[in-house]
C-alpha cells in the first residue's frame, strides 16, 4: 500500500535558533550593549520561534509573513499586556497600543498622512535631514552616543514632515521628558522582569 506523501511545495519551517551566548556572557551583553544580543542569524530566517518560560514569541522578517499578520490576517493578532504596559506610559492609547475600533478609527484618521503620493514627498526632507546630520558628527571632536543622535534625527524628520517645524533645538529637552517617561515605575519594573525572565529562558536553554 503506497503512503500518501506531501505536497511539493508543503514544508516545515525551521524556527529554532540555538543560542549563541552562554549566561555569563549573555549578561554581560545585556548590561553592556542590548542590541548586541541580536545576532545576524535572527534575521537570515523567514521566522524565530523564542520562548521565555510560559511567553511564547515569533519573531518574523519574511514580507509576506508581515503581510499576513499585520494586515491580510490582522484581526487574529492582538497586542500583548506587556507591550501595552511598556508603551502606554509613554504613548497612550495610540496606534501603537490600542485595539478594536479605537485602533481602526485613529488608522482611519491617521491614513492621509501615509499616502503613497504623500511619503515620495517625505524623500527630499529625509536626504537634507540625513545629509546635516552626517555633516555635524565631521565636526565633533570625540566619540558620542548614536542613540540620542538618531532619536534628534528621527525627531527633527518627524517634525518637519508632519509639522513643518524646525526642532531640532528641542532635541535635548524632548529626550529628557522620554527618558522621564521611559524610566516611570511601571515600565521600568516591566523592562527588568523581561530581560530577568529572558536570561533565565536563555541558560535553561543552552544548558537542558
């Protein structure tokens, strides 16, 4: 008797990615440099399954896979506690954080703004913002912080963009008012109870 076989082109995905850092390092990283704790491989996969105790997470880099989750199939994903804990202190109920017909009606609202015609506009104000910025760190005489470069960038094309407005002598106060924002009680204490359980998760792993 012939056993049915599979389709040509069904397979399985490979989702598992060993871990690259034993605990020590791995903290170590953390404390150091977080970002550092990305290794390339996480984004040469189509999909990264990762497990931290009882939360399960897919990290997704296929198009067609962002496709379907966030707007073919959108209705079926809803937004984490967690993330609604970390961001709401510093968002609110924005896009980012809300759900349901609260969310429809502010994409609704907010739709002009990202319209095909509308961005390609945008490409002029990014390339000048870009172009001042790589021009200003020539200037500076020592090593500096990348992230509040990038976060005065970001900002400045923000700014421009959908404001018309000129920030970028605010950039330092906005950053203080975030970091205010950023290190309140509730999302602090949510920030170090995930990388807590994410450095437990990680050395079980390597080590069971």
């Amino acid at each position: 008797m012939d056993l049915p076989t599979a389709a040509p082109d069904t397979f399985v995905e490979n989702t598992h990615l060993a871990p690259r850092f034993g605990l020590i390092e791995f903290i170590r990283r953390v404390r150091a440099d977080q970002l550092s704790t990305l290794v390339p491989e996480l984004f040469g996969r189509n999909m990264i399954y990762n497990r931290i105790l009882f939360l399960h997470s897919f990290l997704i880099n296929k198009p067609e896979y962002i496709e379907h989750v966030l707007l073919t199939n959108h209705g079926n994903y809803s937004k984490s506690q967690f993330l609604r804990r970390m961001l709401g202190p510093v968002l609110g109920d924005g896009l980012l954080t809300s759900e349901g017909e609260l969310w429809r009606r502010q994409r609704r609202i907010a739709a002009p703004a990202f319209h095909n015609k509308r961005i390609a506009g945008f490409v002029d104000t990014f390339g000048s913002c870009a172009q001042a910025t790589l021009a200003r760190w020539r200037t500076l005489p020592q090593p500096f912080d990348v992230t509040a470069e990038m976060m005065g960038l970001t900002l400045d094309i923000i700014a421009r963009t959908m404001f018309s407005t000129d920030v970028r002598g605010e950039v330092e106060a906005v950053r203080r008012l975030m970091e205010r924002g950023v290190l309140r009680r509730p999302v602090g204490s949510e920030f170090r109870r995930a990388w807590f359980l994410l450095v437990l998760d990680r050395w079980f792993t390597a080590f069971a």
